[in-house]
C-alpha cells in the first residue's frame, strides 16, 4: 500500500491495488463520525458501441442506466431495502461517462461495505423482473422530456454533435429501453463492471488495511479488459445546426448557449483543459465578470444564469444558459465578450481573483466526501490525479486563458437552444 501526501491542499491518499486488478484509494479524515464509500464503474449512458470477445456489439441508449436500476436486485430482495435498515443512506447514479454506487453511514460501515461490493459485482434479476423494470423507467424517461431544462439542454447536444452519443439522453428513449433483455444487461456487465475498469473510493476516519482487506475478501474475480468502445468518428468544431426551439410551459424563455472544445481524452492534459476551460467560463460570463452585471443590469439575464465546461465521450463544451426574454440577444453579446477576450486576455487583476476564487472552492469540495471520491475515481478513470489539482490551477496563465477562447469560444461555432412559453409561440 501506498501512501502520498498532497501538501499543497493538505490531504492524503492511501492507495493499493488488489489482486483482481482493481484500485482502492482510502482518504483519510480523523475525527468524523460518518464514512463514504463509493464503488464505480467506468461506464455510462454513451458507451453504447463497444468491443466484447473480438467483435464490436451494439446496444440502444439506456443500457447503462437500466442495468444501474437492476443492480440493486439480489437473489434475497433488495440491497438498498437492506443497506438503509443497516443504518446507511444508499444511491446511485448513471452519467454519460460513469456508473456509481455509493452510501454513507456512522455505524456498521464495513457491514455495509461488504454488502455494496457484493451486489454491485454479482448481477441477479431475471427476465420477468427486467421487464417489470421497463414500466417504471419508462414513467422516468416521460417524466424528464417533461422537464424543460431537459429539453433545452438535449437540444444544445444535438445541436453541437451529428454523431457523438453524448447527444442522447442517458436513461434512453421508451422506445429504446424496449429492447433491452436480461442478457444484454449481463453482457453489458461481464465487459464494464469487471475489476479493471472499476474503482473503490472510501473517505472516513479509517483503517486503510482493514478496508483494503475487507475489498479482496469479498472481491475474489479474476482480472478482466479494460472495455474497448466507440463514441463514433470525429466532430466538427462547427455546430450541425445553429439554433433549436421549442415550445413548453415556462413563463419565461429559457436558453442555453454552447459550443464544443477541442477533444483531450485522457491524461493530464484532460485535467488541464478542464480547469482552463472552467476558469474561461467564469472570466468571460461568470457573476463577477463584466459581462455577467452588465446582461443582468439591463434585464437580459436573471440571477439563474450559469456556465459550466462539460467533458465526457471523447468529447468537450462550454456552456451557458439562464431565462431571458431574448435569448438571442444574450447569444450575440456573449459573441463579442468572447471574441474580446480572445483578442486581448483576461484583466490581470480579475485573473488573480479568479484563480484564488477556483482554488478556494476546490478546498471546500474536500470537506464533501462525495465530491472528494467522485473527482478521485474520474480522475483515475481518466488518466489523472484530482488532487493535483490547485497545482494546475496555480499555473494557469493568462495566455492559456485567451488561447482558450480563441480556440473554443469563436461566435462562429456558438450555438443556442431556446424552450418558449406555448402562449408566446401561439401569438
């Protein structure tokens, strides 16, 4: 077992790696009565076309999802009815890029522990129960297209993306979950839920031995491949179309604004652009920037407009969105915020606050265990270490920034994706 300390955040990491191939990080925290345990696979809803015994297989959209629900079925009941009436507090999630399962508990933790690793690494469900399942999700995936940040959001993907599957949802469609069968949920979890392309995270007031022990008593597989899968071939920088509209109840129109980024698939270079493209963001339309109070003195934009870099699939984009009674507006101005920090860099005083600003809230994500296993096991998935970091936020400079906008953030390749009241497109 390994042990590195992060001097510069004040943290530390125990790591070691069974005999099963699978890494177990263990990040200390002295003095707290709760834990966190997060059990991960590298596997989400845009994994859909991947290499399994020499021949490439495709699946419909949800896959991921769907199997992430049957998990929790277990030859005796339910591992989630279990867990929580062992005092731990149990969820999951599916993203485009990654499967997670995880809870927190302040008693029985290596009980639980036990217990998650077991029901995530041996599948039970039958036919009848995976049909079952079909219904309810099904009343999930109705439910969200009724959401009209899902709606605008979806719309952007599809407009920055012809082929990449970060462009569909990750539940799917009621038309695509119809075709997934008990089988290809155990295929689909034989090829991504074997322990080399997993990762165990636990934070707590811990024994790192005990934890690392209790892993590979209870994690006896044997090592599998690292899945081989295709997103698809490359995408443009131009956006396949430049606007999308749609009609729904909002009271006002909703908007979001994006554009796809150049491609840094794994390594530290993924980290990198990922921190030069958030601080990008917020230098350009963050709630402290020029852009930002000059939009929300004029009432273009309301105090619910945000930015976000996104990365997964291969794939990258910036984003903005809020309410605006014209969106379009908001999309030009952003245009020529973005061509002006292009042309001339960001102010070097507003630089500086940024970057302590980025680091500071870093700091605070370490107190959140969940954020402090989520980052640490992405990381990992992705070819680098999360806790290093306020090391690359501190050497970001202010060319990086202006190369950012330059390459990433051309008006040309904006696009923009607007949900409109039903009453104002009738009238």
């Amino acid at each position: 077992m390994k042990l590195r300390d992060y001097n510069t955040v004040r943290e530390q990491v125990y790591t070691d790696r069974l005999a099963n191939g699978m890494p177990v990080f263990i990040v200390p925290k002295r003095g707290y009565n709760k834990s966190f345990a997060f059990f991960a696979a590298d596997y989400g809803g845009a994994d859909r076309r991947f290499m399994y015994a020499g021949e490439w297989i495709d699946t419909p959209s949800g896959v991921a999802h769907y199997l992430e629900h049957k998990m929790f079925d277990t030859p005796d009941g339910n591992a989630l009815t279990d867990m929580s009436a062992n005092g731990a507090s149990v969820n999951a999630f599916t993203s485009s890029d990654i499967t997670a399962y995880h809870f927190e508990s302040m008693e029985k933790f290596e009980e639980n522990l036990e217990a998650l690793l077991k029901f995530v690494s041996v599948p039970w469900f039958t036919p009848e129960s995976v049909q079952k399942e079909r219904g309810i999700i099904g009343q999930e995936i109705r439910m969200t297209e009724d959401t009209p940040d899902y709606a605008v959001y979806y719309g952007l993907m599809k407009l920055l993306y012809a082929h990449n599957p970060i462009r569909d949802t990750v539940a799917g469609t009621v038309e695509s979950i119809a075709g997934i069968t008990s089988e290809m949920l155990y295929k689909c979890h034989s090829v991504f839920y074997n322990p080399s392309n997993m990762a165990l995270c636990v934070a707590g007031d811990l024994d790192p031995e005990r934890i690392v022990s209790l892993a590979a008593e209870t994690l006896r597989g044997a090592p599998g491949e690292r899945p081989k899968r295709d997103w698809g071939p490359d995408e443009a920088k131009h956006p396949v179309s430049a606007r999308a509209e749609a009609t729904m109840e909002v009271s006002r129109p909703i908007f979001m604004i994006g554009a796809s980024a150049d491609a840094a698939r794994t390594g530290d270079g993924f980290l990198r652009r990922d921190i030069v493209g958030s601080l990008t963001l917020r230098l350009l339309a963050g709630r402290s920037s020029p852009f930002y109070m000059r939009m929300y003195e004029s009432g273009l934009i309301d105090s619910d407009f945000s930015t976000a870099f996104e990365s997964a699939a291969g794939v990258a984009h910036s984003v903005a969105g809020g309410s605006s009674d014209d969106p379009d507006a908001v999309l030009g101005e952003l245009g020529k915020e973005a061509a002006s920090l292009a042309e001339r860099g960001p102010d070097g005083d507003m630089f500086e606050r940024m970057k302590k600003a980025a680091t500071g809230r870093l700091l605070r994500a370490l107190n959140s265990f969940d954020s402090v296993c989520y980052n640490h096991v992405s990381g990992y998935f992705r070819g680098y270490d999360s806790f290093e970091s306020a090391d690359v936020i501190a050497s970001v400079t202010k060319e990086d920034i202006a190369d950012f906008a330059r390459a990433n953030l051309a008006p040309e390749n904006m696009a923009i994706s607007v949900v409109k009241p039903r009453r104002e497109a009738a009238s």
